[in-house]
C-alpha cells in the first residue's frame, strides 16, 4: 500500500498489486490485499482461542454441536406435541391444561440453545479482528467481485464449518426440526378438518337428539338452571340466558352465552320487518326468529369475543365494553359503531307445550371473532 497526491493536494490510498492465482500466497493475505483494495484495513487480527486441533477446541466443538442438537431436539417434541397432544377440553381430564404451557417450554428451550450455540460459537471458536474502512466514492472496479469472492470463502474458513464437520452436522440436524417448528401451525391447521362434527358451529342451543330418534329443543334458563317464561322479563327489560343442558353454564359452553331481550312493541315491530331483509352480509332468513317482542342475540362480541352486555333500552343498542363497538338491536344487532365488523348472531326463539322460552335450532351463523375457515 502506497500514497499517492491528487490533483488538489490530498492524499490517496493506491492498493498494492497482488496476484490471487498464486498459490505462494496465503489466504490470509489475498484477504487483506482485497480489504485494502476496498479501503479497508485489518489493523488487528488475533487467531481464534483455542489453537486449532488442540483438546480444548475440541471440547468446545461438542459442547457448541449438543446445543443445536438439543435445540432440534425440543422442536421436534414441540412439533410432537403441537399435533399429537390431547388438547380439546374433556371434563374430568387434566392433560390438556399442559399442552399450552409444553409448547411454549419446547419452543422457548428450542430458541435458547441456539442463541447459547451461536454465542459460544462466535465467542469461543471464531477469531478477533478490527478493521478500519476509508470513505470513497465511486463504483467498485471490476476487481472488487474476485476480491468478495475470496473474502466469503475466508470467511467460511473460519467459521471452521468445514474443519469441523461434527458443527455443519448438528447445525443441519438442529435447525432441520426448527424449520418444521416453524411450518408445524400452519401445517396442523390442515390436518385436522375444523369442520369435523361441526364442531366450530355447534353450541349449547343445538336440539337434542334422543336414542328413539326424537328430538328435544333446548330451554333457555337462568345460570342456576331454572327455565325461563315469557311473564319472567319485563317490557324493555332483558336477562343472560345459558342452554338448559348439564354444565350450560359452565366453561363447557362458554360460547352459548346469549341476551334475551323484551322489546318493547314499536321497537320488536321494527325488529321483526328487519329481520326480513337481513344485514346485507347474509342470506339467512330471520323470519319466525322472534317470539311475541322477545329477541335474543349471541352475548359474545364478534370483534374479540368479549361479553357485549350493555343494553341501552332507550337507544336499543348493545355495546360491548372492551372496545366500544355497538350493535342495533332492532336492526338484527349489526354493528353501527366500533371495530366489530359482523352482526351478534341471533338465537331464534320458541316456548315448549309447559310455556317456557326454547331455541328452535342453533345459531344459524358462527358465534364469537371471524376466523379465517368461516365461509
């Protein structure tokens, strides 16, 4: 490397001539020519600690392969237990309560391994350099790509991939698994069917269906289980219903939570000749939803699933107090305000042969926040 004086006086650097094809010249040394040529200067290098081939070396070279070994190690068993884990609610069963807590211990110790690998790694294992680089302006000379070239393979050296196969083995090995952890929820999502059983648009209000063949409606109770009749909600009134079912209102059936509403004549008239055109997001036909004045719509916003449980009597709205989104109840609960986007669904309503309050059928569209399978 020499100076040289430009046409205003300054100084320049002018990279030494070096000859990459010579195989007299050391790696190291085409490394450092390349460097300068680019502006940069190695002003430190310190060999990696510890010598190479020593026993230390050695020792470090398992130590670093056991934690991607390991990391590959609990991604599988994260993979393992995201698809093969028992984790659908079943009174009386306690396991599915771990398969949360397991997925997030897997994938968290799966993470830590690698982060602990790729320190020791490059604290341990990798060499020491400072390198000073000059401003310059300009494209790079043709040069400059046989130069990166040659850096990058250097570069490879010294990560000693190469020299130590047992590393470049168990990096595979580990970040194969790591790669299936990440790919695991989107592929478990198409395993299982979501519509298997109907299981993500049957609720409490399903009717019931005996062994003969019969079918039995479900009555709409308080949450202590006892049966509602029309004379029990005053005009204008309204009252949390639960499916008349064992554990109807328990966490078994925490989408079946529903606002059973007794309009007040004017409003259930409106009500009902709203029901007939819809919100204009569905076809459903809501005719012969309605009993006498009394409405009942789904309890669970349809924004994030939590309780929308305020009714304005005067207004006939029902806001949701988690983020202020608004229902109009005489127009089949569409949102007017707020980031629900989708109508509360609506419960239509009957009484049995003893007078009391029924669901004719189930919710006719999907209780609670959109999610991505719902047609």
């Amino acid at each position: 490397m020499s100076l040289q004086n430009g046409s205003n006086g300054t100084q320049h650097r002018v990279p030494a001539e070096i000859d990459y094809d010579d195989p007299r010249t050391t790696r190291f040394e085409k490394v450092r020519a390349a460097a300068r040529e680019d502006g940069v200067e190695i002003v430190h290098y310190e060999p990696q600690f510890p010598p190479k081939g020593s026993r230390v070396e050695r020792r470090l070279t398992r130590t670093v392969s056991s934690l991607f070994l390991l990391s590959g190690l609990f991604a599988t068993a994260f993979v393992v237990i995201y698809i093969v884990w028992p984790w659908q609610w079943d009174p009386g069963d306690t396991w599915e309560r771990f398969y949360t807590p397991l997925l997030g211990l897997t994938l968290g110790l799966s993470l830590l391994c690698i982060a602990i690998g790729v320190l020791s790694w490059g604290k341990k294992l990798l060499p020491r350099e400072v390198s000073i680089q000059d401003r310059h302006d300009g494209g790079a000379p043709e040069s400059d790509r046989r130069a990166v070239g040659t850096t990058l393979g250097y570069m490879v050296d010294e990560l000693g991939v190469k020299r130590r196969p047992l590393l470049g083995l168990s990096l595979a090995a580990g970040l194969a698994p790591v790669a299936a952890l990440a790919a695991a929820p989107l592929i478990g999502g198409l395993i299982k069917n979501p519509h298997a059983n109907n299981q993500m648009f049957v609720t409490g209000w399903a009717p019931i269906k005996g062994a003969d063949g019969s079918t039995r409606l479900v009555r709409l109770t308080r949450e202590d289980g006892t049966p509602i009749r029309p004379a029990d909600v005053s005009t204008g009134g309204q009252m949390t219903v639960f499916p008349g079912i064992p554990g109807g209102a328990s966490n078994a059936h925490a989408d079946s939570p529903t606002l059973l509403i007794h309009l007040r004549p004017d409003d259930a008239q409106v009500a009902r000749a709203n029901n007939l055109k819809g919100t204009g997001k569905d076809d459903l036909d809501r005719s012969g939803y309605m009993y006498g004045d009394f409405i009942a719509y789904s309890k669970i916003c349809t924004h994030a699933g939590c309780p929308a449980s305020l009714y304005e009597q005067q207004t006939n709205r029902l806001l949701c107090p988690c983020h202020q989104s608004q229902f109009l109840i005489t127009d089949n609960a569409k949102p007017i305000f707020g980031p629900a986007s989708r109508a509360l669904p609506q419960l239509p309503l009957g009484v049995d042969e003893e007078g009391y309050l029924v669901a004719k059928s189930d919710f006719q569209a999907t209780v609670g926040p959109d999610f991505w399978e719902r047609p």
